[in-house]
C-alpha cells in the first residue's frame, strides 16, 4: 500500500467516529463498518505474505464443522448435536513457521483478540477469544475459519450473531453451506448480503448439502436462488462454484468425510478451484472494492456531517437573534428624562463662556422658540392633572416588566424543541438564515423545514423562520432546563440598577457627541443655542417607545428614529410622540431627529451590551460556547477527513 493512502485510511479511521459523535449524528453502524473495514480489510492486508481467508458459515446444523473437518481431512471441531453447538470461531492456518505472528494476530483482529491455539474440542463451547490449529495439508489451501452459526437464539436475539458477522466481515471469500430446509430463509441471506455487500463486496462457493435424488438442475436452481437473495442481479460474477454434498447416513455418524461435487460444468474440484484462483488479482479487485466503498462511505458521512454543521450554525444563529431581539424587547422604553437630563448638562458646562455668564445673569438670547412654546404648553395641560408618576418611576416600572417579558420569552425559547424568529425579508440575518436553508435542504436527507413561513403584519410582510434544535445541543439544554427559573429571573432583576446606570464610558461617548454637534453646528445656532431649547423641553413632552420590526403607532404626529440592534438586526424604531398642536416646523422637527437618533443610540448601545452579557451568562452562553466550540471541532475534522481522502486519491465512480 502506498504510504499515502496508508496515511489517508489512517486518518479517516482516527476522525470519522468523534466526529459523528459530536454531531449526535444517527450513523452508528455505518461508523462501525467503515472503521471495521478499515481496521481489519485494509490497513492490515495489504502484505504480499497475507493469506487468503476463507470462513465457512451457514445457519444452525447446516454442516459447518462438519464441512471443516472434512476439507481438512482432521476431525477436530466438534460436530453433530443440537444447533449453536460451537461458540467460537476455529481457524486452521499452514503449519508452524510458515506464517509471521504479526499475522496470525491480524487474522484475529476483526475480535479485538489475540488467537490462542486450541487446546481441547470442549474450548469451542464456550465463547471467548478465537482459537487456531495448524494445517499441515500440502498445496497451497487457504486459512479456513469454522463459525458459529447465526441464527440460532431465541426471543428475537440471535446467540453467535455478533461472532458470526465479525468472522464474515474478516474473511475474503465465504463458503456457504445451506440445506434444503433453509435455502430460501431470507433472514439467513439478508444477514450474508448485509456483510458481504457492505463495503467491498466479497465473492463465495456455495455448498448445497441435499439428497441424493436432486438432480443438478434442481441443486443449480437453488443454489441460484441463495446467490439472488445476497447479491441480487450481480449474483453470477461473484459465485465462484456450486457444490453438493449428498445426504449419508455415514457422514451423520462421523465415519466419513463429506464428499463435495461440483454441480456445474465449469465448476472444478473444490480445491483445485480454489488453488487456481488469481490470488494476487482476486486480492487486488477485492481491496479496490473497499477502497472505493471506503471512499464512497466516508463522502456520504462528511455530506452529513456538513449538513448537520450547517444546522449546528443555523441554530446558534438562531439562538443569538432571539436573544438580540429579546434584550431589544427588555430596552424597548428609553429613560428620557435621565439621558437627556445628563446630556444637557454635559452640553452646558461646554458653553462659551458669554453664554454662561448671560445664564447666570438671566438674560439667555433670546431663542427661536415658537415650537417650543406650543409643545411646553401642551406638557403643561397633561401635568395639570393630577400629579402623576414622576418620569423615572414610570421607566422603572415599564423597565421591570420589559425585563421579565424579555427574559421569559428568552428562557421558553431556548428551551423549547424550535426556536422562531420573525425578521423582515430584507434583513442581513434573515438573508443568512435564507442561504443557509437553502443550502441544507440541497442534500439527500433534508431537516424537517425548507424554506421560511411569510407572514403579514401590520407594517408590511415578515418572514418566520422556525429553526429546530440540533441534537448536539440538548446536554445543554438540560443543563438549563435543570435551573431554577425564579432564581435565574430574580438574579436579573438585582441587577437593575447597573442596567440603568449612566457609566464611565456611556458619559465618555455622550461627552463626545456632544462636542461633535458644536462641531457641526452653524453660527446662528450657537448664538441662539436652539438646542439647549430643545434638551429642557423634550423630557417632559415626548412619550418614547421601541418598536421592533414592523409599526408605527405615533404616525404622523411622531418623530421615527431608526436605530441598529445587536448581531445585525437594523429593524428598530425609536418613536417620539409629538403634539399636533405644537406647530414645530420642519426644520425644527429635522434638527430634534438629528438630535435624538446619535443619543438614543449611545444608550442603546451601552445597555444592549450589558443586557445581552447578562442574558448570556444567566441563559445561553453554554448554549452559544457548546455550538462554537462544536463547529470549530467538526469545522477541523471535516478539512482532516478531506486531507485524508485527498491522501488516497480514489474517485468513486472512476
């Protein structure tokens, strides 16, 4: 074998399982055979010294031991009795010397067990590790492997069956041996074809162990008939003879050998047959067989496993978008009076000094204020009631229960066996979302979704995307589902106040807004100072709101502002109720929009940060850690895996 195909199988074998065991991928048996191909068909073969192998193999009282002990001229495997007498499996290999050890260890390797040599016929009756005896028949046999049968066993649970395929599967040509009672069982042929049609395809002799009143024409039809139920209509190019072996009374008894006739004209002596195959072309078609199926196998497990990853992704994308939209949905009140309270400060201690002198002496210039007047007037006719709560305790207490709605709506998702996001057809994460459906669904075995739902809402159309849980992520959700939700929501709610504090670095971004408005104020403005105007009215005359997605419930008496969220997600509105009656001017109206945007975003973005920390460590950052360090994993294995078949060079197909 070349070096680097030897490098490329290794490397498959070293990757395939923790990979697909990562992915929680339901690929078990397609994992074990491919790694037990590898590891019993291939890497250990490919010697010019390797011996060819054949197991003899059939249903329970078929004749197995029987047919061993009588190729080999010995009786040495016990044989007669009930079925499922033999537990182990018997090899027979050329005479000592004649084989290396490391050989001999890799004929048993296929059971994970070194061969011992037989000491007595009564070790075969119990299970355990595989057994040798040495054949000293001169011409050059094959190491022939008695088995036990496979379908002995009761309650649905065949006893030797396990046994049995790992002797098949180590084999390179079978010698099944069948009677007319079982010729047709297809659970007997369905078993072989599983084994020998799996990954590399395996030739076999047939043994028909029947009366003598058959004729050739009946035994040939039967025998076809096996042949059709483990290779289908490729059963001819892979039967290499038909044999029987007559009924006698004698061969019962164990006073004489069975006898094995060939039942077609082509077919020769049963050694003989066997010595004048093309061992080194039989070997060689035999392991471009596995190859290619090797090849073809690991594709189809990377495919799937590319799949998952891309669901993997899609469900952590998910899991980052419901909660960017969740910590908009617990900041969607903005805290107007504390904010800009704090910037107008911020902004009058950087006035000109005339102007701080004209405050204190209290004859500030005198200001465009005709939509100011008629906006505090309005304010004026809302505070004349009763007196209401003040500003920060209406916040807090919308804040509260933002916070709580949020929080909930974060926790029933994550846990649940879906997650939805709503999102608007033209946003960068639902086009994300759209590439990555598409791209799944591609392939042979799609999820249970293609494409998303399309819904209307009230200010245009939105689509739904209901992205279901990768398997990989339950531990993770268990671990979340195992903690107290009450202790979890009120640990959030202790943390309100840092939430809603003005922090350094918030003053340090408010305080750099603020100089570049002077920045790029005009010369009237800054005599007039239209904009402190602006900051001691807006506090108690506008009622301000987030609306996620879609809707504009101030309409036209509102000023909408539209705002950038986390991950992406730019469909955010800041609205601002305005009187009617205000009689702002356009200009007016503009100017406060060109204010406001800058302010609210500075907070919003501070706060975002710290709630979606806060989400994080209390609900999905085990979530969102395990789905990434998870696809850098599988990210790594499957550009391993593509080395390694890179390494091998094999095209299916060619």
């Amino acid at each position: 074998m070349k070096q680097a195909i030897h490098s490329g199988l290794k490397n498959i074998r070293a990757q395939i399982a923790p990979l697909t065991e990562g992915l929680d991928l339901d690929m078990v048996e397609e994992v074990r055979a491919l790694t037990h191909a590898i590891d019993t068909k291939l890497l250990t073969r490919f010697s010019p010294d390797f011996p060819l192998v054949a197991a003899i193999c059939g249903g329970g009282s078929s004749g197995k031991s029987t047919l061993f002990n009588s190729l080999l001229k010995t009786r040495v495997a016990p044989s007669g009795g009930k079925a499922g007498l033999n537990r182990r499996v018997l090899f027979s290999i050329p005479g000592k010397g004649s084989l290396r050890e490391d050989v001999i260890r890799h004929l048993a390797r296929a059971f994970a067990a070194d061969p011992l040599p037989l000491g007595h016929q009564s070790d075969l009756l119990e299970p355990g590790a595989p057994l040798y005896i040495e054949d000293h028949s001169s011409g050059s046999r094959p190491v022939l492997m008695d088995t036990p049968d496979f379908d002995t066993g009761s309650g649905g649970r065949y006893t030797n069956r396990e046994m049995a395929q790992s002797a098949l599967e180590a084999a390179d040509i079978i010698i099944y041996i069948f009677t007319n009672s079982n010729y047709n069982n297809r659970d007997n042929t369905d078993f072989i074809a599983r084994v020998l049609t799996g990954i590399g395809r395996r030739h076999c002799f047939l043994v028909y162990r029947v009366y003598p009143s058959f004729t050739a024409r009946e035994v040939e039809a039967h025998a076809m008939t096996v042949a059709r139920g483990i290779y289908g209509d490729e059963a001819r190019e892979h039967v290499l003879g038909i044999y029987r072996v007559d009924e006698q009374n004698q061969v019962a008894a164990g006073e004489l050998f069975m006898s094995l006739r060939p039942v077609r004209p082509s077919d020769s002596e049963f050694f003989g047959a066997i010595e004048r195959l093309d061992r080194l072309k039989l070997r060689s078609d035999q392991h471009a067989a596995i190859l290619k199926d090797t090849v073809t196998q690991t594709r189809l497990i990377l495919d799937r496993s590319s799949q998952s990853l891309d669901l993997l992704k899609l469900h952590a994308d998910a899991v980052q978008t419901v909660q960017s939209l969740c910590v908009q949905q617990a900041l969607q009140h903005f805290p107007l009076d504390h904010v800009m309270r704090r910037f107008a400060q911020i902004w009058s201690a950087s006035d000109p000094t005339a102007v701080k002198i004209m405050r204190r002496a209290g004859s500030i210039v005198e200001f465009p204020l005709k939509a100011i007047l008629g906006a505090a007037g309005w304010a004026r006719k809302q505070l004349s009631a009763a007196a209401p709560p003040s500003a920060d305790e209406n916040f807090s207490r919308a804040f509260d229960e933002d916070l709580v709605t949020a929080v909930t709506e974060l926790h029933q998702q994550v846990l649940g066996d879906r997650l939805s996001v709503r999102l608007k057809p033209d946003d960068p994460v639902a086009e994300r979302m759209r590439q990555t459906m598409a791209r799944i669904c591609t392939t042979a075995d799609p999820p249970a979704f293609c494409l998303p739902s399309t819904e209307q809402t009230a200010g245009g159309g939105a689509q739904v995307f209901e992205v279901p849980v990768h398997p990989a992520m339950r531990p993770a959700q268990q671990q979340l589902a195992g903690r107290d939700f009450g202790a979890i929501l009120k640990d959030i709610l202790s943390r309100k106040e840092d939430l809603l504090a003005i922090t350094g670095n918030m003053e340090t971004d408010l305080q750099a807004l603020a100089d570049d408005f002077r920045d790029r104020m005009g010369v009237w403005d800054k005599i007039g100072q239209t904009f402190w105007a602006f900051l001691n009215v807006l506090p108690t005359t506008l009622a301000v709101t987030y609306v996620l997605s879609t809707g504009d419930p101030v309409g036209a008496v509102g000023i909408k502002v539209k705002l950038a969220g986390l991950f992406g997600v730019k469909d955010l509105y800041a609205l601002f109720a305005i009187p009617a009656t205000s009689g702002m001017k356009k200009a007016d109206r503009k100017q406060l929009e060109s204010m406001l945007g800058p302010i609210v975003q500075t907070w919003l973005n501070h706060k975002m940060r710290v709630v979606s920390d806060l989400f994080s460590g209390e609900l999905t950052g085990d979530l969102i850690d395990r789905a990434d360090r998870l696809a850098t994993e599988v990210d790594s294995r499957l550009g391993e895996l593509e080395t390694a078949l890179g390494e091998i060079g094999f095209q299916p197909g060619v």
